[in-house]
C-alpha cells in the first residue's frame, strides 16, 4: 500500500444513483483500479446503501446529502448540498493519502468540491464535463441560462488544471457559453463489455416475426420519447413495434399518448429492469432508436454496438461523434417525428444495409472500452508517459 499509486474521484452520482454519468465514471474508476491503482470515489449516499464498501476494486465512500428522494433523480437540494456535505469527508481522505490526481465529474454541482480540494491540498485536478451538466435545452435550470450557475462553471472550468469534453459538442457548448482560456480535451465515456445470458423472444414476450425498436433511458423530457412514440403511429405496419426501457416523470404523460394514439398493442414498457435483462431486450430487438432532444454523449448507443444494433439517432449532441451516417446509423433530426419515422422506415426497409450496419457496431464498440479511456486519462496529465 505504501507505493500504491492512487486517484481520488468526485461524482455526485455512482449506480444505483442517476444515470449515465455514475454509470460512466464507475467503469472508469474500475479501469483506474485494474491498472493498480487505490481508487477512492466520493459520492452520494441513499437509503439502503453501505456507507463505505470496495466494489469491483474500488473503495467508494457515500455522504448524507439533503433531499435525496429517489435514486434516479437528484433534487435541486440535494444538488446544491453534495459539495457542502462531502467536503468533511474528502478532506479526511486527502489527508489520510497522497493522491496522484483528482478527477471530479460535473462542472455542477461536483466541480467547486474539486477545485477546492485540489487547491487546499496541491493535487492536479481533472474535471470531467458530462453533457448536462452544462447544458441542457429541455430543462429550465439549465445551468446555461442562469448567470451565476454560468459565473460559477466558467470558475470551476478556468480554476481546473485539465478539462475532459465526452464530445465534440460538449465541447462547444463549453466554450460557447462559458469562454476563457482553456484547452479541453476529448476523450469519450469508457465502456466495459456486459455478460448476460442470450434468451429466446418469447421467453421476454416477444413475437418471433416481429420487428422491434428499442430505447433505454430515463423517461423524462430530454430523451424525446412522445417524438418517438408519435414517430411509430406513422409507421403504418402493424409488425413494427417499440419497446422503452426505463423509469421516470414522464411515464404518465406517454402512457396518455400511446392510448390516444391507439398503440397500446406496439408500444412496450416494461419499466425498469436489471443490467442482464437490459441486454437481453437489446439483443432480441433490430433497431436502436436515440430520440433524444440533445445527448450529451450517449452511453446507450456504446450498448447497442455491443449487441450488434443498427442505430437511428437524432443529430443534436454528442452521438453525431458515434454514429456516422449509412456506417453504423442513420442521423435525423431532432424534435421531428417525421424525421424519426423516415429513418426508421428507410433502414427497417433495407435489411442488408441493417446487416453491414450491424458488423460495423460490433467493431466499432471496442474503441470505447474503459482501459483505452483511463489510458486516455492518464496520459492527458502533462509529465505523464
């Protein structure tokens, strides 16, 4: 232990909590921790949850937050109140440990934790923009739209000694909306390959000569669902259906839509279910749909490539980086469900342009696995080899 090299991560968020941001840098600490490394990772804790546990290798720690209501969703303050309650304890570790660097996910509400803690105690701090954190068009707390969320990320980007973009349009907005004099990098969101156990359609009740579409994701406004939803009532074959994997606000509201739109027959929602038949879904279905108003990257189309889906995704976010038009998926455009329908039909209609699109995911998948990315990472610090 005296040698050991060690990180210490910052995230508001670690599964079971949020979404694709934990699930992200989760895969990440544990490529950090498979290379040697004693990986310490900060993060919200939640009923139910240990304190303090190893998994996979690394050693998380969970802080009692305010208003932490569910495990999908972060209050506002709840937000607001992670840095204030997890500085007692990263300070304890900080002075407990030498860390080679801190990598401190989310410009908000995790990046005045980072910056501080890199400052007290002279540790290189890498930050790790995810997408929304900056910017998020369906929602009104935007940090975009408010000026001292805004005042308060152009400090955390400037006062961060490296900054990590998952996308070229993370990247942008970055500097859209938050100028000063920072070279951001891009690296992509680490992937690690999921085991699961292949089933048949029926055993998931799934008709054999069906053609099935799929989306994972929270259901709230930003994932465009209720574009998607529409999209299918234009498809006018009766054997194309669609499956949403997920849990969120917006059930209700597409529930209402599918049964005014008379889809109860194709539209398929069986909630939220465990990582393993998550991929049983995704393997068993033929097309994966992203109707997503904007992505900041997309953890979801790296599972589709994993099981060998083609992709139709809308073009505003960081997917346009994943998928690359008749290689892989088709891009449409967003807020469109005509766009949606149009694309889906085209490729649904072209099954060996499904096939070539299949063998290209499967190859393509494995540029994201997560010891190239903490590599990436790695490497990214200046005087590193």
């Amino acid at each position: 232990m005296g040698n050991e090299k060690k990180i210490l991560i910052l995230n508001y968020e670690y599964p079971p909590l949020g979404g694709g941001g934990g699930v992200a840098a989760k895969k990440l600490a544990e490529a950090f921790a498979q290379k040697g490394y004693h990986v310490d990772y900060v993060t919200t804790h939640f009923e139910g949850l240990k304190a303090k546990e190893q998994i996979n290798g690394v050693y998380v720690h969970r802080v009692p937050v305010l208003g932490r209501k569910n495990k999908a969703n972060a209050s506002m303050i709840s937000l607001l109140s992670f840095p204030v309650c997890a500085y007692r304890k990263t300070v304890s570790l900080c002075k407990q440990n030498q860390y080679e660097f801190v990598n401190t996910h989310f410009a908000v509400p995790t990046g005045p934790l980072g910056v501080r803690i890199a400052n007290k105690f002279k540790i290189t701090n890498i930050l790790s923009l995810h997408g929304g954190d900056i910017y998020d068009p369906t929602k009104r707390f935007s940090p975009h739209k408010w000026l001292l969320l805004r005042l308060c990320i152009k400090y955390v980007i400037k006062h961060s000694d490296y900054v990590i973009a998952q996308s070229s349009n993370t990247r942008e907005n970055a500097q859209k909306y938050y100028p000063c004099k920072k070279n951001i990098k891009i690296i992509p969101l680490p992937y690690q390959k999921v085991a699961f156990d292949e089933v048949t359609r029926k055993s998931l009740g799934m008709n054999e000569t069906d053609t099935y579409l799929i989306s994972v994701g929270r259901l709230v406004r930003r994932k465009g669902y209720d574009y998607l939803i529409d999209a299918l009532s234009q498809i006018d074959r009766t054997d194309v259906k669609l499956i949403i994997l997920g849990e969120g606000p917006e059930k209700e509201h597409l529930e209402k839509i599918i049964q005014d739109k008379k889809l109860a027959d194709r539209v398929i929602l069986p909630g939220f279910v465990t990582e393993r038949k998550k991929f049983q879904y995704l393997s068993c279905s033929d097309v994966y749909v992203l109707s997503s108003v904007h992505e900041g990257f997309g953890i979801v189309l790296q599972e589709a490539m994993q099981v060998g889906l083609p992709i139709v995704s809308t073009n505003y976010g960081g997917q346009i980086d994943i998928v690359k038009e008749n290689v892989n998926g088709l891009l449409v455009e967003h807020c469109s469900a005509d766009a949606l329908a149009e694309g889906i039909t085209r490729l649904i209609d072209h099954s060996e342009l499904m096939c070539e699109m299949r063998q290209n995911n499967l190859k393509k998948v494995k540029e994201f696995y997560a010891d190239a990315i903490a590599d990436a990472y790695i490497s990214s610090i200046k005087g590193h080899p």
